[in-house]
C-alpha cells in the first residue's frame, strides 16, 4: 500500500508540475512548488522517504489540495 501511495503521491507532482503559472496564480495558497518539489525527491531519492512523511502528507495534505482544485475546476468552467 505505502508504493500505491508513494506513486499516487508521484503522479500528483507530475501534474502539478505541467500546470501553468496562469492556473498556480489563481490559488497563491498551495504550496505548487513544496508539491512538485516532493515529486522530486519521491522519484529521486526512494530509499530516504520516511512512511511518516507519506502518511503526513496524506493525513494532512491531500484535503486542501483537493479542495482547491476543485475549487480552480469551478472557476475555469464557469469563465
């Protein structure tokens, strides 16, 4: 579950990455660099990834990166 997770967590950073800086703007809030940064480090550095900054990021991460993206979906379909 934890190498699920891990390239879930990967794929995330991939996309945020390939966001344009039109779309980052408009939610100066998210960490887009913090995000693509761990991207980085997940892919690059495998064997020094502690299971508590997986779960962290998991535990407190994901739910205001969900939010704001649902909330930049709203936003784009609605200009």
């Amino acid at each position: 579950m934890y190498d699920a997770v891990r390239m879930r967590l990967v794929e995330i950073g991939e996309a945020v990455a390939r966001l344009s800086t039109n779309v980052t703007e408009r939610t100066a809030d998210v960490p887009w660099r913090d995000i693509a940064a761990m991207r980085n480090h997940l892919v690059h550095q495998y064997f020094d990834t502690a299971f508590g900054i997986i779960h962290s990021t998991v535990v407190r991460e994901l739910e205001p990166l969900r939010r704001a993206i649902g909330q930049l979906q709203r936003d784009l379909t609605t200009e």
